[in-house]
C-alpha cells in the first residue's frame, strides 16, 4: 500500500462500515451509497472530485481518511491477450492477478493470500509456503486497478465482468475478508456484478463453505483434483481434515440454498497420478445425479515440479468418460502460460513464515 498510512483507508471497507463514519461526520447514510459509487464505479480516489458532497465534508474526509490501493509492482502482457499484474504486499513480497479476456466476457482472477499454507503438491503458490492474509483493501483494490487501466468493452461493459478467486492463497481461509469483497463485488452501489459472476475457489476448508452459503452464496468452485480418499490425501493435504465426504455434503447443501445451483468441480490431470479411465469412473460415481460441473484443468508445469501434464488424448477420454455418464465436463483452456499466469503457476514473491501443518489454526485461517 502507498502513503496515507495513518488515515483510515475507505477502500474495501463495507457500506455499514462506511455509513456508520458519515454518521460521526453528522452526515445522512446515503453519503455512503454515494461514495461507493465513486470509488467504485467511476474510479475516484480524489476527494475534492466528488462534487455532490459539500467542501466541508470533502474536507473531513480527507483529514481523516483516503482512499489507498494496493502499488502495482509491474504488468506483463501474453501473446493470447492475458494481462498479469504483481502487487507490492510488503517487506518485498508480491500478489499476482490476472485478467483474461474473452468475446463474450472478461475475467479477473484475484489473489486473497500472500502465498499459501495448505501446500497442494501441483501448485507454484503453495511451493512458495505462506506468509500472511491480504486485507480487504489489498483484495479488492486489484479488481479496482484492472476496471481502472483496461479499456471498456465494446458493449459499454467494464472490462472485468467475472471475478474468481483462484488466484494465490485459498479464500476460505481469509473468511473476513474476503466476505466485504464479496459484498462490495455484488452490491448495486459498488460493482453490481451477478452472484453467478463471483466465484469462490476452495480445496475444501468445509465450515467456511457452509457459513458463506448463509452469508453471500456466490458462485463455488472446488479444487477436488482427485476422487478417493488415498490419492486426494497425497496431492491435496486439507483432505485429511476434511476428506471427501465431508466435503461433498458440504458441497450439496450449499448448492441446495439457491435452486438451479451448480458446484464447479475443479481437477487438475496429471499424468499418470489422477489421469486414467478408472480415475474417471470414481469421479463419476460421487457426482452422477448432484448439481456438479467439472472442469478439467491441464496441469501446468513450474520450477522445481516432478508432475507432468496429460497428454490431449487423455483428457479428452477423461471429459468423455464423464459425459457418457451425463455430467457436464469441459476442458479449460490454458491462457497466459508465456508469462507464468495459467492456473496452478502464480507464485508471485513469497517470505514462509508458517510451519506448513494440517488444523484450520496452521493454515491462515481468519475467521471472524
């Protein structure tokens, strides 16, 4: 974050946060919704361009208060049309975020953590350890950057039109912070975005999906990567906390809060460890007649790994062994590998300062 450090920082703070504040400025609560707007909508950080507040609350607000975004650090640009920014995090450290543009929608993939602790053996993040939460403002402020660089869309649109978060750290575990985002991402007053644009990814952290299925019922994603106990445990640690099971019912009673809901299973190919035939069987069995999507996701190599992707005939007998038993699997298409930003290759710049071991109280989780 850059200056203004001793000043109450407005972004990512929450509209009941915002208009408890213009109440101790002796102010009426609709000064709240309208800020917002400015922030968010029309990208304003200076509080003199505000022109329906008055010069003495324009004055308030800036003794007391600023609006500080997270610095970017440096914007990299593939051939495919991906962006990737780095965000300054402190001490040296870095958070990347993505943005990948599509004819019919543009998405952002945010991070929520400096690094991870839950150390999935396929992913950069993890292999980078973990350092800390990122805040509210750090979180929302790279959805702000990206809506404030990025051209329009030819329809008038903002350039981001989905958030997910699937960039570095896992969400669940930096609860109380990330719910604000949400809120700010879906209110009408901020970026007005459908519940079914927000999705939250998870490898399975299972109280906090059964608490934001009450509070913001988002879009979920769920990094499951392999379909028995045994294996999952292997590649996916938080599995020994929380195995499949326990997962999948999670699962189903979110989905259950909202008709016509799906859960989008996330799983990962790696070649010869989750990749065969028999490996589809198993997923198919736990997902047959539920509200379940799958999205297949081509590992992507980085430094250091010993996993290999699968080869194009094997996904493809993988996504078919699924559909000949009517669940719906699609093939994600890798973007932005030139420049290290596909799934499962964002490490960013990461200082470990957790022991990595299995218990929410190891893992980064914050709660309330």
């Amino acid at each position: 974050m850059t200056g203004n450090a001793e000043k109450l920082n407005l972004i990512g703070m929450s509209l009941d946060e915002l208009e408890a504040l213009f109440a101790d400025f002796g102010e009426k609560p609709y000064r709240a919704r309208q800020l917002l707007q400015w922030m968010y909508q029309r990208g304003v950080t200076d509080f003199d361009a505000m022109t329906d507040f008055s010069k003495s609350l324009r004055a308030k607000l800036a003794e007391r208060a600023a609006i500080t975004l997270p610095r970017v650090d440096s914007q990299h640009e593939s051939s495919d049309g991906t962006v990737k920014w780095l965000f300054a995090s402190g001490s040296g450290q870095r958070v990347e975020t993505v943005y990948i543009p599509e004819p019919a929608r543009g998405t952002l993939c945010i991070s929520s953590q400096v690094g991870c602790a839950l150390d999935c053996a396929f992913c950069a993040t993890g292999a980078q350890g973990f350092n800390r939460n990122l805040t509210a403002a750090e979180i929302i402020g790279q959805v702000w950057h990206a809506n404030t660089v990025l051209p329009r869309r030819p329809n008038g649109e903002t350039a981001v039109t989905n958030v997910v978060f699937m960039g570095m750290g896992e969400p669940l575990a930096n609860y109380r912070n990330i719910v604000p985002v949400l809120e700010l991402l879906i209110s009408d007053f901020a970026y007005g975005l459908s519940r079914r644009r927000v999705t939250v990814s998870t490898s399975g952290i299972v109280p906090h999906i059964e608490k934001l299925g009450d509070e913001c019922n988002v879009s979920l994603a769920v990094s499951l990567h392999a379909p028995s106990d045994e294996l999952r445990n292997r590649i996916v640690p938080i599995n020994k906390l929380h195995p499949i099971d326990e997962l999948l019912d999670s699962c189903w009673r979110y989905a259950a809060k909202h008709a016509n809901r799906f859960i989008t299973f996330e799983y990962v190919l790696l070649r010869n460890v989750n990749d065969s035939l028999a490996h589809a069987e198993e997923l198919a069995k736990l997902l047959i007649g539920k509200p379940a999507k799958v999205n297949l996701i081509p590992f992507n190599p980085f430094p250091g790994t010993s996993f290999e992707r699968s080869g194009a005939e094997t996904i493809r007998y993988f996504q078919n062994r699924l559909r000949d038993h009517g669940i719906v699997a699609t093939t994600r298409r890798t973007r932005g590998d030139d420049i290290d930003a596909a799934c499962g290759q964002l490490a960013g710049k990461v200082s470990d300062r957790v022991r990595r071991r299995l218990g929410e109280k190891n893992i980064g989780v914050a709660t309330a």
